[in-house]
C-alpha cells in the first residue's frame, strides 16, 4: 500500500490543549538537496532548490518546474503565514515516491519519482485525469509535508495523530481556492482511493502513523463536503460518504479550519 508523503523525520512529543515574510522561489543545480549552510537564506519563508536527474526522471522534473507546481504552494504559503526561518522545498530524485519534511535540515524533500508513480496509478485505474490531476496530487502532498514544517518551526501544539493534523491542513489550504481547490482535493482523495484498491493493508500499515489510505479517501471528501454541501451532494453515495458520515462533515471541516486558524493567529499575514 502506498504511503504518500512519508511525513516529517521526527516524533514530535508535544501535546497540549488546543480547540478543535516573503521567500525567495528560485532554483539552483545540484545532484542532491543543497546543504543547510548553502540553501538557507537569512529571512524566513518557503524556497524552492532544484537539483539534477538522470535522464529517466527529466522529463517528470520538467513538469514540476514548467509548471511551478512547488513555486505556487511556496508563494501561497507565504502569503498566508509569516516564518521566522525559511524551509526549503528540495526537489530532487529520492530513489522513491515518498517526500517528506526533514526537521533538522528545515527541508521537504520533493521527490520526483512521485509525478510517474500518481500519474501510473491513475493510469492503472482507468482514469485519464492528465497533468491537471498530477500536479494537483503533487500539491496536496507538498501542503501536508509543509504543515509538518509548520509545527516544527513554529513550535504549534496540537492533539491527535500529526499525519492527520497534517492532512487537514492541506485540505483547508486547497478549499480555500475555491471550486477549483475542492476539486484539487477530491483529486487527491481519488488517488488515495486507487491506491487503497492496488493491495490490502499490512499489519505495518496498520501500525503505521498514517491513517489508512482509504481512510484519507473518505476523510477529504468529507471535508469537501463539509465545507460546500450545496456543491458536492453527489459525494453522499455510499462508496465516497455514508450518509451518517456526512452528517458530521461539516462540523469535522469546521474544527479543522478553525483549529489550524487558532495555531497559526500569531504568524497569520491574511486567513487560511
């Protein structure tokens, strides 16, 4: 089963009570992610670095960067959330499909393997939902590792699993553009679906820190749902929502923006 976005390199042990800056978007070579000392700029804010890849990879790294897909979500960010450090968005060959936030470094790793590995399953799904859909998953991911990257350096108390705290993030984010972020998110609930369908679950993946990914399947259409009932009806089938799920989605959609709206006030430029 896949594990899309590995998550931070850390177990953060902060648990406390909660109620449910511009970067620079530049790029530069290199064969592996930039060393701390050569890739942090003295303000804060997300950056984005690019390195080099084989000739198996080029055509894939071209479309994260033709396309700006780590660019957006850093200038988004940006305009939203004010960092004392900067954090950089390292996109770069992984040897897998699983980006994820390196505390220590302040870097996410944005693996390029990941634009063949979504566009594959999709493709083995029967479904030809094209660039659009791709980058769109690729965003999802890079919100969730960069909500990792927020606690940290913000040092943001919260309750719960973090993967999930990381996911709600990343849905509220992508909502908050509107028909064309919903969208966005039932993109990536589709292909954690796909890939709930490809194997059944380990017992690792049920001792996993992720919830299961077909739980993060349901868990974004019902924040989709939660947040414009009156758009996304057709969501309430019996395969995406139940009805006594959907019931609770608004609520659930509302305690997340507010929570995440409630951590961040201090570092706010503008509302999620």
């Amino acid at each position: 089963m896949s594990r899309r976005g590995a998550g931070c390199w850390m177990l953060l042990a902060v648990l406390a009570g909660t109620t449910g800056g511009c970067g620079t978007h530049g790029a530069s070579g290199g064969d592996r992610p930039p060393s701390a000392a050569a890739r942090q700029p003295a303000q804060g804010g997300f950056v984005v670095r690019y390195g080099s890849v084989g000739p198996d990879l080029a055509a894939d790294l071209a479309f994260l960067r033709s396309g700006r897909v780590p660019e957006t979500v850093a200038e988004r960010l940006d305009a939203r959330v004010r960092m004392p450090r900067s954090v950089t968005f390292a996109v770069h060959g992984c040897g897998d499909a699983d980006p994820a936030y390196d505390p220590d470094a302040r870097r996410i790793d944005v693996c390029v393997e990941q634009v063949g590995d979504v566009r594959d399953r999709f493709t083995a799904g029967g479904a030809d939902d094209g660039d659009a859909a791709v980058a769109a998953v690729v965003e999802e991911t890079l919100l969730h590792e960069s909500a990792h990257a927020l606690l940290d350096v913000l040092r943001l108390p919260f309750t719960g699993r973090e993967e999930d705290v990381a996911d709600q993030f990343a849905a509220v984010m992508l909502i908050g553009q509107g028909r064309a972020g919903e969208d966005k998110v039932l993109t990536a609930a589709r292909e954690y679906a796909l890939s709930a369908k490809e194997t059944p679950p380990t017992d690792a993946d049920l001792l996993d820190e992720h919830s299961l990914d077909g739980q993060r399947a349901a868990g974004y259409a019902c924040y989709v749902y939660g947040a414009r009932p009156d758009r996304h009806g057709d969501l309430v089938d019996g395969r995406r929502l139940t009805e006594d799920r959907a019931e609770t989605c608004a609520d659930e959609y509302r305690q997340a923006r507010r929570g995440w709206e409630a951590l961040l006030r201090p570092h706010l430029v503008r509302p999620l």
